[in-house]
C-alpha cells in the first residue's frame, strides 16, 4: 500500500473508532450521561487517538528509516566490483539506481548489473511497504479495540484527551522552533567546511572577493578570493542610504500622522502606506533598475559626474523607499503608545504642539524608535531582489555611492544559481556569506526587541 | 441620622470625626426642589482670579456643561463635588483652554481673567496655561529626570537667564512642593521612579515652577493612599497663600477639610456655591444635600 493510501486507511479507521467509542460509552453509561465522568464525545476521541496516533508514528518513523536501510542492502547486493568503488562514485551509481527504479532513465541501455539492483531495490520497498501496512493497521486495530473496552463510566477520557491534545500542541509549536535550528546548523556546517578550505580569517577580514576559482586546470586568471570586506562594505552603503531615505521620512511622516493629521487625512494616508509596504520587491527591483537608476546617471552626467549605471545610490534609494512604510508604521506605534497623560501634562504646563513632540513624545518614543530602526535596518541588510536587479556584481571595496557596489545577498544568489557543485568553496563561500548576515541581522533583531521590551515595561 | 454617617463613611474610606458632624444634620435644611436647576449661593467673589459668565461646553453635539457662572477667586481653595460624569472636569479645563486639545470639544462663554476673555480664540493658551496650570488625577511626570521634570516650564517660558536662576527656581519649587528634602540627592534620576504621591508633588512643584496665578487640580489623590493625600492636603493649603486653587475632588471629606468655597455639579449644571462649611452643614439644594448626604453619587 501507498504511504498515503495507509494514512488515509488509518484516519478512516480512528474515525470509526470514533463512533465506536462514543457509542460504547453511551452503552455504558446505561444511556444517563450523568452517569459517565466525560461527555461521550471525549471517550469516542480517546478511542480515535489511540486508534490512530500509535500507528501514524511508526508509519512516519518508517518511512524515514527506509530508504537507508534500502540502500544499505541493495549495496550489500552488488558486484564487489561496483562495491569497492570511492565514495563519490558509489553516490552516482546510487543515483543511477533510483533513477532506474523511478523510470527517469531509459533502462534498455543500463548496465545489466545495475538493472539487477535495481529490480532488488524495488522488491525491498514493496516488501517494506507490504509490511509496514500490515503492521500498523494491526497495531491500530488492537489499540484501538483495547481502547474500546476499557472504556468504563468513571473513565477520565476527558483529562486524557485534554492532555493529548496539549501534547499535539506543543508538538506544532516546537515545529518552527526546529526548522529554525535545523537552518541554523545546516547553515554551520556548511561554512565549516567551507572554513576547512578558506580560513576564518582570510574570509572576515580579506579585502578581495573574487569567487571564480578554476575548475580546470588549464584555465587562467581565477585564483578565487574569499575576503567578504567588500560584499559587507557594499551591503552597509546600501543600507546605510536606505536608511538616510527612510528613516527621517518614515519617522516624520509618523509623527505627522500621528500628531497633527485630521482623522480624515489619516484614514487616507495609512492605507496608501500600507499598499507601499505591499508591492513585491521584485517590482521595487525594476523599478530601481529601470527607472531610479538611468535617471541618476543621467542627473550625474548634466552635472559632470560619472555615475555607474548600478550605482549604490540608485539601489539604496528604492530600498530606502520600499522600507518607508515599514518604519513610519513602527514608530506610529511607539508614538501612539506614549500616553495622553504626557501630552496633557506637556499642554497644560504651556508647551506648544512641536515643543510637545520634541521634548516630551519624542524623547519618551526614542527607544522604540531605535528598536524600529535596527529592524528595518536588520530587514534592509537581508533584502535580495531590490539589490539583484539594481546593485552591481563587481565588489568594489567605496565609499562613493555613486560606483557600482556588490552585496551579501547578491554574491549568495549569484554563487547559488545556475548549475553549481555543492562542494566547491565558490559555493560553500555562500553559506558563509549567509552565516554571516544571520548573525548580523539575529544581533540586530535581540537589541531591537529587548529595546522594545524594556520600553514597554516604562508604561505598564 | 445613622445612615447618613455611614453613608458619608462608605463614599470615603477616609473618615474624620469632624466632617461627619458637619454633614450630621438633624433634619433636611434643603429650601430648593430637586428639579429647580439654576445656581443657588452667590457665584460672585471681590476681586476673582477668574470670572465665567454663561460657560457651556459641547462635546460634538451633546452638551456637556450649561450656563455656568462662577468666579475663581484671590487666594482661596475652591472645591468642585458632584456625581461622576456631571462634567468638574470639562468645566476644569476650560479655565485653563485644555478643552483645545480634545477633538470635538466646543466652549461657549466668556472667562475674564483680568481684563482678558481667555475662551477668546484669538487668545494666546502658551501664556495662558503659564498662569493657569494643572495637576492630573494620574501623576503624570515625564519620563525625565527630576531635574529635567521641574526645569521643562521654565525651559519653554524663557524664564531665567543664567543657569543659577533655573537651579534657583527648580530647588524653591521642589521646596514649596515639600519635596526637596526627599528627592535632593537624585535630582538626576528618573522623576518616573518616584513613589505615586512624591510624583504627584513633583507634578505641582513642575506646575509652580512657572509661577502660575491659578492651579487646577482634577482629582489629584484619588490615584495615592491616605498619607500621601493627607501631605497633598498639607501642601495645598500651604499653597493657597500664593496662588487660587480649583480643585475637583470625589471625596467630600477632602473638600471639607481643604477648601474655603465648594461648588457643587450636578448633570452639567451648576447647583449650588457657597462657603464650604455652610454647604456641608445648611446646603440650600435638595440636589446637594442628597449628594453630601450619600444619598445619591
Ligand atoms: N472627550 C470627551 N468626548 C465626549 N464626551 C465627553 C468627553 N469627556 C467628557 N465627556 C462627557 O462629558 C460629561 C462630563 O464629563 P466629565 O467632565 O469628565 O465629568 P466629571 O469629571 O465630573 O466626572 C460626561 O457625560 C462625559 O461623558
Ligand atoms: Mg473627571
């Protein structure tokens, strides 16, 4: 049976245990709910999930093991010929096996040896799976059939089921928490091995990015240089203009929204924000390519200067504007949470409207606005599409926004596309790179929400 | 006889033998209906602070205060009593304009101060709110240092030259305050770390630091306990040698023991003004007599 013919065999299954265990309880409860601890629906549920749940984690914990053992007895299966091959090659005639046994490749012209295996490979997983079925349906039947007569009146299926299902969410919720450790390590342990090849130091404080190693030996000129100085400078002067732009915009646009806007202004104003904060970057991207850019290299030349024609300025611009939105809605907040009290007390002592907003909302919004602004800067630093389309690829180690400049995230996708060998440093250079802005961007992310913690607790 | 000691007992958790016998009348000395609503008791004063004539004040369309008159005057502690929502402190703020700040908020009427009608939109409110300050029921300071808390009037008034004169006027302000000897070693903290009543004395020494001529005050103990009320109290009355205060209080014991006129609300209108005591001990109004009696509030 199919992996997914089991499940849903399964979930028919506990559902039936379902009505079996409700009516079972009504059996004995003699038909007087009073007489059962838990209302009968609990009973059917508790049938249900014992019914089903075993049985769903053996099947999971199954498939999971399978197709390593699998592999391990069609190995243990071949020639010695092919068995005493090095590692690497082993791994592409196992490649070769699973596409026979998928059909991806043609089989008439395969190696009779391989075909053998093949056929083995595939015998195993039916008998693997003739197996599994066999065992967890049983399994469920039996659990489930103990489950139902064990049911009594005094019972307490529903502490039992209340506390499963607490279980189901802690599950779901430690999910996400996971995944997210399960990146990070990844993420690790490719720059471990990337580190084994280029040195930790060489890589933080190398003044040369020139990711091109030689992948023949007749080739010329790439030597491949990993110091990611001018990646990180090129990534801080983008960011560092998308900030100039967005945060005195953002912040006093807030400030105008939030203090001194009609209620009818606003209503118009907040949405229009919103849509801003909406386009997909990719469309920022073009439009910073397209538009933005040409228009400040022709601004530069009637003005005599020679602009790149992806200059920084042009990419720190359109990003500067696509995080608008994200820094005037943050500090719109933090605004709004400072209390009437303090602009009373401010008025009443005589203070006008700006002096108001500067000696007192400003000052007691300050932290939260320091934690919006690390946030967008964090989001700034690891925004890709705006920078693919507008910035340039050649690391240039300037300060001048007006020269073509490279970023962390740029040098990633372009060391990631296309048709790549997952083992060479060019490529592992990019889960470096992508270490590294985790880090940035995680430190940036802890500041800002302690900032924004403690600022709470001030007005609690 | 005895309900109505336990009824003013339980309208405040802070009783005093004394107030109890001054609202302990024998029989009722109300001359006037419940449902006559023009103001009995003279509203006038010699010489007032401040002089409202025919004050009314609309939230959006919903009238909040009607025809109001009544003069604040020299020197004194004027205490406004009344049931919740009978609007003390819409007709608070219009003394010192801060129904300006509130959306939808209109005031009709004429307040002379001096020779001046402050409701004059044409008027100026920064020299106004100078003269007339206010304290708020929640202690309010800014999250400042104490230092900064008491120097921000004098800071936006221009009230000093040198820095010796403002370090003059914060520590005579925190003195009048009765608040120096406590906070004259951390002047460079946080006023927000203060207690609720050193706060709220923070907040009158912030206020008295640009020498106002009126102080009003909403209900500024009901956030504090008894001991910190009772040093606001003490203050107050120190105070009232310098400046005309308005308070707004719910406790009645308070307004008894501070004030030297009450006026008491009702529903938007203005019931009855008198001397403090003949108010608690021969109110006119059947509405008064009821209020101060715990009949109703
Ligand atoms: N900002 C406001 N907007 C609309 N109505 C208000 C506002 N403030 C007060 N009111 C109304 O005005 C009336 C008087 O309120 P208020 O002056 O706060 O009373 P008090 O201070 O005596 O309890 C109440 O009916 C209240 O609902
Ligand atoms: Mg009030």
């Amino acid at each position: 049976m199919q992996g997914s013919t089991l499940v849903i065999t399964l979930l028919a299954l506990a559902t039936l245990a379902y009505y079996a265990g409700r009516s079972r309880a009504f059996a004995v409860a003699q038909g007087k709910l009073r007489n059962l601890h838990s209302l009968p629906i609990y009973y059917g549920l508790y049938t249900a999930i014992w019914c089903a749940a075993p049985g769903l984690l053996i099947a999971a914990v199954w498939l999971m093991l399978e197709p390593t053992l699998i592999t391990k007895m069609v190995l243990g299966g071949l020639p010695d010929n092919i068995r005493q091959l090095d590692k690497s090659r082993l791994t592409l005639v196992l490649n070769d096996i699973r596409n026979l046994v998928h059909g991806h490749a043609p089989s008439a012209d395969a190696d009779p040896a391989l075909l053998k295996a093949a056929e083995h490979y595939k015998s195993l997983t039916a008998t693997s799976h003739a197996i599994l079925t066999i065992v967890v349906l049983s399994i469920a039947a039996a659990l489930g059939w103990l489950a139902l007569t064990r049911i009594k009146p005094h019972q307490r299926a529903r502490n039992t089921v209340e506390t499963l299902l607490v279980a189901f969410l802690k599950i779901c919720s430690s999910i996400a928490i996971v995944t997210t450790i399960g990146i990070v390590l990844s993420v690790l342990f490719e720059s471990i091995r990337f580190f084994e090849a280029v040195p930790v130091t060489d890589f933080l404080f190398g003044l040369k990015w020139s990711p091109q190693t030689a992948i023949r030996a007749d080739q010329v000129g790439s030597s491949g240089a990993f110091g990611m100085v001018p990646v990180m400078a090129g990534t801080l002067l983008i960011t560092f203009i998308a900030m100039l732009v967005a945060v005195p915009v953002g912040l006093l646009s807030a400030i105008y929204l939030s203090e001194y806007a009609s209620p009818k202004f606003r209503a118009a104003a907040k949405p229009l924000l919103e849509i801003l904060a909406g386009v997909p970057t990719v469309v920022y991207g073009f439009f910073a390519a397209l538009t933005v850019a040409p228009f400040i290299r022709d601004a530069g030349q009637a003005l005599g200067l020679d602009v790149a024609s992806e200059s920084a300025l042009a990419a720190g611009l359109v990003m500067g504007i696509m995080i608008i939105p994200f820094v005037s809605s943050l500090s719109d907040d933090v605004i709004n949470a400072v209390p009437q009290a303090m602009r009373d007390g401010a008025y009443a002592l005589g203070a006008t409207q700006s002096e108001t907003i500067r000696k007192v909302i400003f000052p007691s919004a300050l932290p939260g606005i320091i934690a919006g602004v690390l946030l967008a800067v964090s989001r700034a630093i690891g925004e890709t599409m705006i920078v693919v389309m507008a910035a340039g690829l050649a690391a240039n180690l300037t300060a001048n926004p007006l020269e073509a400049v490279t970023t962390v995230t740029v040098q990633i996708v372009t060391l990631l596309t296309g048709d790549q060998e997952f083992d060479s440093p060019k490529t592992l250079a990019a889960f470096a790179l992508g270490l590294v802005l985790f880090i940035i961007t995680l430190i940036l992310n802890v500041i800002a929400l302690h900032v924004v913690r403690k600022y709470r607790e001030q007005y609690e | 006889m005895n309900e109505t000691k336990e009824a003013v007992g339980q309208a405040d958790q802070f009783e005093q033998a004394e107030v109890i016998q001054v609202v302990a009348t024998p029989q009722s000395t109300a001359r006037v209906h419940r449902e006559h609503r023009t103001t009995i008791g003279e509203c006038r004063v010699d010489n007032p602070r401040m002089r409202c004539t025919d004050v009314n004040v609309f939230y959006d369309d919903k009238q909040a205060i009607n025809n109001v008159s009544l003069d604040i005057g020299e020197n004194e502690i004027i205490a406004m009593i009344g049931p919740s929502g009978c609007g003390k402190s819409t007709f608070l703020r219009c003394l010192n304009r801060m129904n300006d700040t509130i959306d939808g908020c209109r005031v009709i009427g004429e307040i002379l101060m001096g020779e001046e009608n402050i409701n004059d939109p044409r008027i100026d409110v920064v020299p106004l709110r100078a003269s007339v300050g206010m304290v708020f029921q929640k202690p309010n300071p800014f999250p400042k240092s104490i230092w900064e808390n008491v120097a921000f009037g004098p800071k936006i008034h221009g009230l000093y030259d040198h820095k010796s004169e403002l370090e003059e006027i914060i520590v005579t302000s925190l003195q009048r305050a009765g608040l120096w000897d406590e906070v004259k070693d951390r002047l460079d903290q946080p006023g927000t770390g203060l207690s609720g009543g050193q706060q709220q004395r923070l907040c009158i020494a912030r206020t008295i630091a640009v020498e106002p001529e009126v102080i009003l005050m909403d209900e500024p103990c009901s956030a504090l306990d008894p001991i910190s009320t009772a040093k606001v109290e003490e203050l107050m009355m120190e105070l009232e040698e310098q400046f005309s205060i308005c308070i707004v209080t719910h406790s009645m014991q308070q307004a008894a023991r501070v004030s030297r006129r009450t006026a008491y609300f009702h529903l938007g209108d203005l019931i009855e003004v008198g001397e403090t005591e003949q108010i608690f001990r021969n109110p006119q109004h059947q509405l008064t007599e009821d209020y101060i009696t715990g009949r109703f509030g």
